[in-house]
C-alpha cells in the first residue's frame, strides 16, 4: 500500500510504500487513552505482472473503540458491525447510513465507507471496484483519516504517530538513479535519508483516477521516517 | 541546428480492438555554448484527438492541460488583442495535422517532448490504416518506430508501406503477425538513415502507413467486454450485394471550368464503368439551371453506360451555382422513381466546388429544403472540390441526410480520390441496421442505428454496462438485406483476455472506455449539426464535459501547453482541434498561441516540519 502524509501548513507531503506477504495485517492507528484501534490486512494482486513485482493493497480493515464496545470489520465484500453484542451486517452494494449513540455510518454504494466516531475521530474507507475479469487485479480497500484532531498525544501506528507532525528538512534536489525524478536528502528523527520527489494519488474526490499529490517518497517501506522499521507493526489480528 | 543533437525519437503506438494510442518522445541535447531554440513537430491523423503534451527540461516537467476552449481563450483574451499569435497546430496534407512548438535551451541542456494521441481507426475498402508521419529533419541516434496491434478475434493481413523519400528504407521495418497480435519495428542506424555515407541529410522523411483487417465473424460481430464498458464490431462482408438507386448532381457552373471539370469527367467515366448491373442510375447537371442525361433513372446496362458516358463528355462549365435546385431535381427524381421494380437503397452524390451563388442562397434554407425533401428516405453524399469550397455546408447536408462529406483535393489525382470514395459507398450490403442490447444490462449507448452498411466498412457501438460485474449481454442484430429481412441473435460473453495477450498490461487498463468516449463525443459532434437550438446546448455541453473528463483536444476544448521561456517567466500556448472549415486553407496558420501573464517558477526544497494546528491534515495509505 501507499501511505501519504499531508502536512498542509508545510504545503508537503510525505508517502512511503510498506509491502509484506499478503495477508499480513499491520496496525495503523493504536490510541490506549481513547480506547481506538485501527488494524488493516494486505492482499496481494490475484498474479504477478511478468516483470513486475508484486504490489500489496489494503483488502481489510478492523476498526475498534474499546470504550464504546465497537468493532467494526470492513472488507471488499463486506462491513461487519458490532456494538456491545449487537451485529449488522451491511453490503457494499446500496447505499446506507446509520445513526448510531456512538457511532455513525455512512456507505455510498460501490464506492465508500464513512465511519464517525463520536467525540473522537472520523474515518473514510474507499471501496476500489476492480473488473472481477482483469487478470491481475482485484478489489482492495483505501483508508483516509478526515479528523485526527481528538486522538491522545500517545497516538501512535503506521498512521497514527502522523497525527501530531513531523518534523524535517530536505536539502537541493540532485539527480537520481531514476532519470525521470529526482532525488535529496531529507534530515528526519535524527536520521539522514535519500528520498525522491514523486507523487501519489488521493482517490477521495475521484474514486478513478485520482488527484495526484506531490510527496517526497521514502525508501524501504519507510525505513528511518518511522518509528522502528515497518515489521514491528505486525499484529496478529484484526481486533 | 546542428549544435542540437537529436538523441533519439520513438514513436510507440499500441492499437488494441483498432482504438490507437501513440506516445512521441523526441529527446534532444543543445551541445552549443549557447542558448538554442529546439523545435518540435510531429504530423498526427487528423480523426485523432491529443491527450497529453510535456516539455522536460533538465528534471522540470511543464505538463499541459485541457481546457474549455472558451475559458482558454478568455484566460489569455489580452494576448489575443495585442496580436501576440503563432499557430500550434496546423493543417497538413489531406490526412494529418501538424503540432509544433519550439523552446529555449540552455547550452549543454537537454529537453524532451512527449505528445500522446489517441483515435479510433476506421475500416475503409476492407482495412484499417494507421498513419505515422515521420520527419525527423536531421539524423538521429536513437530513432524507434514501434507499432503493437492486438486483435483478439485474430489478424487477417497486416502490409506495411511508406511514403519516404527513397524506398531503401522499407527493407527495415520488421513486421512479425501472430493470429492475434502484430508488431512492426523501425529502427534505421545513423548510417542507414544517411542520404549518402558522408551526408548529414536524412532519408527518412516521409509517412508509414501500416494496414491491417481482422477476422469479422458474420453473424453478430464482434464484441469485446472490458472493465465494465463493452465495444461491438459488425462488418460482415460475406453477404450478397444490394442494388442502389444512385444520381449523381454534378455542378458545372463557371468556377468548376478547367482541372476540376476534367477531373470530375473523368471520374465519372469510372465510377459509371463500375455501376453494377444491377444498379439504376441518373445524371443531374446543374449551374443556374438543371439538365439531366434522363429525366427518369436508368438501370445500368452495358448499353445504358456507354450512353451516359456520352453525355458525360459533353459537360461543360459555365454560369452559376444553384445547387438547392440541383438536389432537389435529383431528390425529385428519385422519389418519383421509386416503385417495387426500383431498389430499396437510394443514394444522392453530389459533386460540387463552391457556394450557392444562384436561387436559393441562404445556407441554412437549402439545408432545410434538402431534408425537408429527402425526410429520411436516401442518402446525401458530398464531396466538395478546392480550397474555398464551404464545407461546412455540405457536411452538415450529408450529416442531416445520413450521409458523409469528404473533400477533394485538387491534385493530379482528385479524380482517384473520387473514385476512391465511390468505392467506399459502391456495395450496399445492408439497410437499416440495429444493434440492440435486449435487457438492462447496457447504458450510455453510442449511436445503434445505421441506415445503411456498405461492403468494406465497418459498424462501431459501445456502451457502459450497468454493473462492473456484468460480464454476458444478449445482443440482437436486425437488418434488412438483399430479399428480405435478417436478425441475428447472440450473448456477448467477456473473453478470457489473459489468455489472448497474457504480458500486456496496456490492453487490462481503460482503452474501451476510451474508445467509448472518443466514439460518443465525435457523434456528440456530430449531431450538434443537426439538432434544434435547444438540444444544441445539451449536446455540446455533454460533448465538453466528456472531452475534460477525458482530456482530449476536441473542437470544444484547448490544451494549454505552458514551457519555459526566460529565467522568471512562462509562456503559454494554446493548440486546438481544427474543424473542417479551418483545415480549409492549408497554407495559413489556423489558431493561435496565446502569451499568458508571466507566472513564476515555484519550487520549494527547503522546509521545516511543524505540528499542525488548525490546518486539516491528511493521513491516508491507498494504491493506484
């Protein structure tokens, strides 16, 4: 998956790949004070590209409020909701919205997931619909935080140590070993990285194509603007 | 120019179920110590739409963008007025169009351009044609031409030609055909591009034209169903021949006298040797007043011909242009002919060079009498001769009248292309032809309805499918053809292409909904020709909104090419689609660049990380 951090008062962004075996699951959001847990599972493409390596995407997602008893999986197929015993299920296939004490849903058909949960924070998952013909491709699962602004300062996951900034510095640009992009060196927690000028795509105002962001692209799934490396965020389960 | 040192020029073209797309990438050093200005321009099919233009200079990209042509030129309308113009894209030769622009080089910088485009080729007298025009003007290191054609109901032939200077080069173009795929690579050396071992000019200045038919199935054609848009063929060509009744209203007025009238006689000669027996046949002259061979229409007999041909000899040019009364003789004629022991195809041709100059001379008024008159029962085609015909005129008479326009070129061989188009419109196979998709699986249809199919060509519809999932579709096709009326019936079912072409990722991406929507604007485009005021507005404002959403330089919108032109300021050109009526004059620069306000560079490499406060930030993690 591609991970983007936005820093829009430094008018930048950051984005980093993380790939690991599919079905891996990793944390992204861990916040004990307010009780919040976001984890997600990596699949892989349904078959290698000849020549290509393979790419891993976001196929599931378990999110969890702890205070309020919540647990909420979301997969290509399928958003499971449980709420202190109580379970619903709901497809990606109509449009929905629940209005729930501590938790509101909204799903846009084929498209999207808006999970709020009260007095803290707000998710959106998008639903990438893939022909289930295409040969290489399947389904997978974007994940976009819309307000972070309630979580702890102990907030922390592959997401999560994000929420309050970061701080670095980028020095002059100088070529790569790519030809078509070039390079610097970004001075970030007390490490120095060669990182490259590339963009990523934000899906959340066209699902298809995307609005590219301009980012400065870590390295080795991240390696030196995380905190540790990408593997201490593996968990065993979704909750 | 020889202190710019052309690295390479590729040219890779993929067609994939005939829809072509082509990236040119032109790569170039300034080895002077100087600043030089470096040109780029490259010839590209005039039925092609531009999506994309980038200039890169060392590491800076300028990336184009597509406009509503209104809002670029508002944008820039200071410019206009201080008459600070130059022309981006230009008409070039019959077929193509050029896209030029030059920029300013640092010494010892490099640059490269990138144009992308895309179109949808046409079946013409059995065969596909894929046009590249190959100008380098220099010799060039690394100079590639690839061509990748998948076609998944199978290739039939592929013939490769080329119009350079000499043929020597042709021997190099390797062409290798599998049943389902083909692939034509030209790569001269340095050395086999020289003029002569120890010249500095080019050989390669020219056009390749790479031909090509596939394998049509007879029945309901042939469909291809990929992330939820669908494309649909029909051409059978196996079926037997259909009579047509045909008039040919030829203008004879004064400004017709010379080449063009001798031109015109002799296609005629042609055309009338090759009516098919079967076919009946009438003659219209017109100027200020109409003559016909025959007052009534004649089959074409061997005896019948001979005489007509006669008549045709004796056509003289004289007086003025009434053609409203040319046509509707000739509308006239044909419905007053038509009986059981006529045909059921009626065709009108009309051959004419210039503007009503006699009767009825208000262009909307003849278009108005013509279909008043033809209301759907025949077929108008025009072909217009020289470069201040009124095109426009005759391609929105063809257009109301199910008909096609097409320009004659006044060269040695108007009366070849004469014929040619004849040829094209010569074997009704078909009448009233309906692709219908029974059910609710389909959406957003492209025009399913053709009066007429003639041997050779080639009926195209696309749609959406309502789910992504849908992956079979019932068709039906119904038809009238020679004695009575045919329905095909057929479940369009998603092929396993990665089976077909399992290593290419190109063909899995979105080409059919482009297709579809290259397809859907040009109709779009189309019927704006002909269409109430009220649905005008509609239709161009579907056609816009498709054209930005899938940035193509259509005639409704602008692509705004920003490059570098001093140390603190951009320049801003604007290259649009030409009309007809702009491909008019070939020799004048038809549209225009357009000096923006100076905008300044701004790349920032330094920053300092701070938490955010009440600015929203994002987090997310998706792919692409």
């Amino acid at each position: 998956p591609h991970f983007i951090i936005e820093l829009p008062d430094q008018n930048d962004a950051l984005c980093f790949n993380i790939d690991h075996k599919p079905g891996t699951i990793f944390n992204l959001v861990r916040d004990p004070p307010t009780g919040i847990v976001v984890n997600g599972q990596i699949i892989g493409d349904k078959k290698i590209i000849p020549g290509n390596k393979m790419h891993t995407y976001f196929g599931r997602f378990g999110i969890v409020n702890e205070k309020f008893g919540i647990r909420l999986m979301v997969s290509t197929k399928e958003i499971l909701v449980s709420e202190r015993g109580k379970h619903a299920n709901f497809s990606w296939t109509n449009n929905k919205t629940l209005e729930g004490l501590n938790m509101d849903l909204q799903v846009i058909k084929d498209r999207s997931l808006t999970v709020t949960l009260r007095n803290s924070v707000k998710f959106l998952i998008i639903l990438h619909k893939i022909w289930k013909m295409h040969p290489y491709h399947q389904d997978y699962l974007g994940f976009y935080t819309l307000d972070s602004h309630l979580f702890s300062s102990n907030v922390h996951g592959l997401l999560g140590q994000f929420y309050h900034g970061v701080n670095f510095e980028v020095s002059d640009l100088f070529p790569g070993k790519d030809p078509d992009k070039q390079d610097a060196n970004m001075f970030v927690k007390g490490n120095k990285l060669t990182v490259t000028r590339g963009w990523k795509r934000d899906f959340r105002q066209d699902v298809k194509n995307g609005e590219k962001v301009p980012c400065w692209f870590i390295h080795n799934n991240g390696t030196g603007l995380l905190d540790g490396v990408h593997t201490d965020y593996i968990v065993s389960g979704l909750f | 120019l020889s202190q710019i040192e052309v690295q390479s020029m590729r040219v890779d073209c993929k067609v994939a179920s005939r829809f072509a797309h082509t990236v040119m990438t032109t790569k170039a050093l300034n080895t002077a110590n100087a600043s030089q200005e470096v040109f780029f321009e490259v010839d590209l099919p005039k039925t092609a739409f531009i999506t994309n233009f980038s200039i890169e200079i060392e590491g800076r990209i300028y990336v184009s963008e597509v406009k509503e042509k209104e809002q670029a030129r508002q944008q820039y309308e200071s410019a206009v007025s201080s008459g600070l113009t130059a022309g981006l894209v230009k008409a070039s030769g019959r077929n193509m169009e050029t896209f030029s622009v030059s920029v300013n080089i640092a010494p010892q910088s490099r640059v490269t351009f990138t144009l992308t485009y895309e179109e949808l080729l046409q079946r013409r007298l059995g065969s596909y044609e894929i046009m590249i025009g190959v100008r380098p003007k220099q010799l060039v290191q690394n100079f590639e031409i690839v061509v990748d054609i998948y076609e998944p109901n199978g290739i039939a032939f592929v013939d490769v030609n080329g119009t350079f200077i000499t043929n020597e080069l042709l021997p190099l173009v390797k062409k290798t055909v599998t049943d389902k795929k083909a692939h034509v690579y030209f790569s001269p050396t340095l050395d086999q591009q020289k003029t002569c071992s120890d010249c500095e000019e080019t050989l390669v200045d020219g056009d390749l034209f790479i031909r090509y038919d596939v394998n049509h199935p007879q029945d309901i054609g042939e469909i291809q169903i990929i992330n939820g848009y669908f494309v649909h063929f029909f051409a059978p060509d196996d079926l037997p021949q259909m009579p047509k009744n045909v008039v040919f209203v030829i203008d004879r007025s004064g400004s017709m006298e010379g080449e063009k009238m001798k031109q015109t006689r002799e296609a005629l000669m042609t055309i009338l040797s090759e009516l098919h027996e079967d076919d009946y046949f009438g003659l219209v002259t017109f100027d200020d007043t109409i003559e016909s061979w025959r007052p009534f229409l004649s089959k074409a007999t061997p005896e019948n011909v001979t005489e007509a041909k006669e008549f045709v000899k004796t056509i003289e040019a004289r007086h003025m242009t009434d053609i409203n009364k040319g046509l509707l003789f000739a509308v006239d004629m044909l419905t007053t002919e038509k009986s059981h022991s006529f045909p059921d195809m009626s065709m009108i041709i009309l051959l004419t060079d210039g503007r009503p100059s006699s009767g009825q001379r208000d262009l909307s008024k003849i278009q108005e009498n013509v279909q008043n008159a033809i209301n759907g029962s025949m077929s108008l085609f025009c072909l217009g001769f020289g470069y201040d015909v009124d095109y426009s005129l005759l391609d929105t008479l063809a257009k109301q009248n199910d008909g096609l326009a097409r320009r004659v070129y006044e060269a040695s061989d108007a009366a070849l292309q004469l014929q040619g188009f004849y040829d094209e419109v010569a074997t009704p196979l078909l009448l009233e032809v309906n692709l219908n998709y029974p059910g609710n699986a389909v959406t957003d249809l492209t025009q399913s309805h053709f009066r007429q199919f003639f041997k050779g060509s080639e009926i195209v519809v696309a749609g959406r499918l309502q789910e992504l999932e849908t992956n079979t579709f019932q068709t039906e096709v119904s038809a009238n053809g020679l004695g009575d009326q045919f329905v095909f019936e057929g479940v369009a079912i998603a092929e396993e292409w990665d089976s077909v072409f399992p290593d290419q990722e190109y063909i899995f991406g979105d080409f059919i909904e482009r297709l579809w929507a290259y397809l859907t604007i040009q109709q779009l485009l189309d019927k704006r020709e002909k269409c109430s005021p009220e649905d005008k507005e509609n239709t161009t404002a579907q056609a816009l909104d498709l054209s930005l959403r899938y940035n193509f330089v259509t005639p409704l919108t602008s692509m705004v090419v920003t490059k570098p032109e001093t140390e603190d300021e951009d320049e801003t050109l604007i290259a649009d689609k030409l009309t007809e009526d702009q491909r008019e004059d070939t020799t004048e620069p038809d549209l225009s660049a357009l000096y923006a306000p100076p905008q300044k560079a701004g790349s920032v490499y330094q920053v300092q990380g701070l938490k955010p406060q009440n600015l929203i930030s994002s987090y997310f993690v998706d792919g692409d």
